[in-house]
C-alpha cells in the first residue's frame, strides 16, 4: 500500500479516535420522564454517549427512547451502571434521595446535575431567553421559537411541550448563539429544592403574571411569589426583563432586579376582530390564527423579546401570522358548521378565567360549555379551591369533574363535592366524580350553535377526550 494512503488511514483512525475519546458520558436516572427523555435524545443527537435508568417507562418515551437506542434493557435501578469513566449524572425529579445509582454516583464524586442545571451548563456562553410566569409560558415560548425558526435564525430550546414543527422538546448544538428556555417555577431535582428557572440566569428574561400554583411545595402565595423576586435577581446584569405591566404581584417585586437591567413592560397587543379573525393593529392590520386576550398579550412578550435579540418588525409580523399556537392551548380539535371543540392545558384559576373569557368573546353569539377538571396537587387540595372563586362564570354551561381516587393517589386530605361547590361559588356548575357519568352528560347534549372548552392537564381519568369530540361533531352533523 502506498505510503501517503496509509498515512490517511491512520489520520482518519487517529480523528475518529480522538472524536471517541472525546465524547462525553452521560447518564440518567430517571430517563423516562417526559422532560428527561428529551434532553436525552438532545445529548444523543449532539453526540453524546447516552445511557439511562428507570423503574417503569411510559409512551410516548418508551417509543421514542427505543428508536434512538437509549431505551433500558430492564427496568430498576443498577448502580453498576454508574463508574468514574462518567463525565456526568442527570437526575430527575422522579428518583428518590436514596436512589442507589445516586449513591453511587455521590460516593465516587462524579457530576451531578438536575435537569435545569445541565440545560445552563450547555447555553451559558449563549444568549438565553427566559419565559418565566404563571400562566403562558409554553405559548410565549412557542412563539419565540416560531419566528426564530421563521427567520432562519439557528437556536437551542426547551418548551414544556412538544410544539408543532419540532421533534424534542430539547434542541442543543454547537452551532448557535441563542437558547430560548420554558422557566418553570417547579423543583429541580430531589436533591436541588430550588425552582428550575433559579438555574438559568437569563439574558432576556419575561415574566407573564404570578398567580398562586404548585401550593403542595409552596405552601403560601408570598412564598410562591418570592420565587419569582429570586429569579429577577439571576438576570444577568445589564440585560433585560420584559414583564406584563397590569400584574400588580409583579409590580411588587421588580425593585429585585439589578439597577443595570432594562425593564420592558408589554400590556395586551393592539388588535381588531374583523369576521372572527383577530387582527394586530401595529402598522397594518396582521391576521392571526389564534385569539384571546392573554395569546394577545403572549404576543406582546414575543414581540419584545424577539425586538432585543434583533428581528425586525416586518419578520416578526410575517412569522405570528403563520403561527397556529400550542398542542393544548385553545386547540380546536373538532368542528362543523353548528359546533366548535377546544382543548386547553388550563389546570390553574388564573388559566381558566382567561380560557374560558377568550372563547366566549371570539364567539359571542354561541352557547359555551366549559368542562374542566380538577387534575393537580393545587386544585384538588381543599384549602385552595376558594381560587377558583367566580373563574367559570362567563360560561352559559360550567363543569367540574374530579376523580376520588386521584386525591388518595396524591396522598391528598379528601375533598366533596360541597368543597368544589363552595370553592367556585357558581350556581350554574355541575359536578361529577364518576367519568362515565361525565362522558354521558357530554354525549347528550344539543351542541347546535355551541363552543365546548375542555380544559385539563390530564384526561378525565381515562378519556379519549380526542374520540369524544369526534363522536360530538359528527352526531350534531347528522341531527342538523
């Protein structure tokens, strides 16, 4: 063999080699959650060398996982896994404190990282945008992540949802200047107490509104709001917090963020409804695909936050125009001349008010069911339902679904149905507790000339919430 052919073979041996070594190890405990598994696959894709523990798996990251050849062989805990040639441990909120691969992981000293912890660690030498709040940040972030894409502007991110037009709902490289974050206000990890948004030190930082969440680890509302002062505080000096000006909690607290930090307040986005179309009234009237108040005003943070990274506001108008919002968030799921479906995420009071506001004022003339369910550790906990104090009243029909035995799994005192009542103090609200009943009540109904908002964070114990708007379009088409 020539000798310059075997000097390549050998350079190409050498790089591969090299690339190999250099490669970092990552492992996960707890790699099945929904969060988790993607920032898995988004190392994976880098080119990381991936492996990952779990004690049950559940689709769609089983499926995913599996595809990407980082799903366990077995399911448990095996501390084996776990060896110093480990550049790193990702726990996640599912472990335990005494997890044994944990235990080890601490007893050789290796790296250990929560979720938001190696998500900084990965953008810190990059312009990290920040969407922290209450309510609107899956949308906020989507929308950002809409134009960026729209413009061609390459970029890492991290929504709380799969969003259209994306694979993860992690996206890391090398190649850009920009990451855009969801700043949720929840743990870290059992081991790191602190919010998950406390880890990002935003460059760009917005805050939606602060209306009280998560009571079973933030056990009073002026405990819950410190936590969005503390993350004003990790702002990164001279940078940038856009806030929306009507939140008077807000309003308490910006005094927290340093001097040297601009502060951008946005209100709802100018705007006219022209034939049930929502128009952006800037310059020129821009049609939208969405609507609401608060999408309006999840606009105006986008708008602001799109504005310091340097889009100009022609791309910007182009791109929202074309956005059609996230999965669960006002998403019309089935329709026909006489009836309108949504699904909404919305869980919390201030989510549904705004919800169930937003259809009733783009669809005026239509009677409007809204059926939601009780779901997380703050709504169905009895000393938080008086929360939910007058927030389904724009409704002409409300509903009320929660499940007993999720109160018992959640290790929650027992809530009645008077508890509920009291709680939402609207004559008009139906209650139920038994799904079948609940599924009856909607299968029966006349939804001639009829909205009905379905609003959840789980699926009503059980549901095929999609098959059931189905079933409801297509019977009124026949009865029409």
């Amino acid at each position: 063999m020539p000798e310059n052919r075997k000097n390549s073979i050998f350079a190409i041996k050498t790089n591969n080699m090299n690339m190999y070594s250099n490669r970092k190890n990552i492992h996960f405990i707890a790699i099945g959650g929904a969060a988790m598994h993607n920032l898995a696959l988004a190392l994976h894709n880098k080119g990381y060398h991936v492996t990952g523990s779990d004690d049950e798996i559940f689709e769609p990251s089983k499926s995913r996982l599996q595809a990407a050849g980082l799903l366990p062989e077995a399911w448990g805990w095996f501390p084996e896994k776990i060896s110093p040639s480990l550049d790193a441990v990702i726990l996640g909120m599912h472990a335990r404190k005494d997890n044994p691969e944990l235990l080890k992981a601490q007893k050789l000293g290796i790296k250990i990282y929560s979720y938001p912890e190696y998500l900084y660690e990965q953008t810190k030498n990059k312009k990290r945008v920040i969407v922290g709040g209450s309510h609107g940040k899956t949308t906020t972030t989507s929308m950002i992540m809409h134009v960026l894409r729209n413009c061609n502007i390459p970029f890492d991110y991290m929504a709380g949802a799969l969003l259209e037009g994306f694979d993860t709902m992690v996206h890391l490289d090398n190649d850009s200047n920009i990451a855009v974050f969801e700043g949720d206000e929840y743990l870290s990890s059992p081991i790191d107490m602190r919010p998950k948004f406390h880890h990002y030190h935003p460059d760009i930082a917005i805050l939606t509104g602060i209306a009280w969440d998560h009571m079973n680890v933030f056990p009073t509302f002026d405990n819950y709001v410190e936590q969005f002062a503390i993350y004003l505080e990790k702002i990164t000096p001279g940078g940038s917090l856009i806030y929306f000006e009507e939140d008077e909690n807000i309003r308490k607290i910006l005094s927290r963020a340093d001097v040297s930090v601009k502060q951008i307040p946005y209100n709802t986005f100018p705007h006219i409804i022209k034939n049930g179309i929502t128009n952006l009234t800037l310059h020129e009237d821009t049609p939208l695909r969405i609507f609401g108040s608060h999408n309006l005003q999840n606009i105006s943070a986008a708008y602001y936050a799109c504005r310091e990274l340097g889009i100009a506001e022609k791309d910007f108008f182009k791109a929202i125009s074309t956005y059609n919002g996230a999965a669960k968030r006002l998403q019309k799921i089935a329709d026909n001349k006489q009836t309108v479906i949504f699904l909404d995420f919305a869980h919390s009071p201030s989510k549904l008010q705004a919800t169930i506001k937003a259809v009733k004022e783009q669809y005026p003339a239509r009677h409007l069911i809204a059926c939601m369910e009780l779901h997380t550790f703050s709504s169905l906990n009895a000393t938080f339902l008086p929360q939910y104090h007058n927030t389904m009243d724009a409704a002409d029909e409300a509903i009320v679904f929660f499940n007993p035995e999720v109160v018992r799994h959640k290790h929650l005192p027992e809530i009645t149905i008077d508890d509920v009542k009291h709680g939402f103090t609207n004559e008009k609200l139906k209650i139920y507790t038994d799904n079948t009943h609940l599924l009856d009540e909607l299968n029966n109904k006349d939804y001639h000339n009829t909205v009905l908002l379905i609003m959840t964070s789980g699926n009503f114990s059980g549901i095929d919430i999609r098959a059931l708007a189905k079933h409801i379009v297509s019977t009124t088409a026949q009865n029409s």
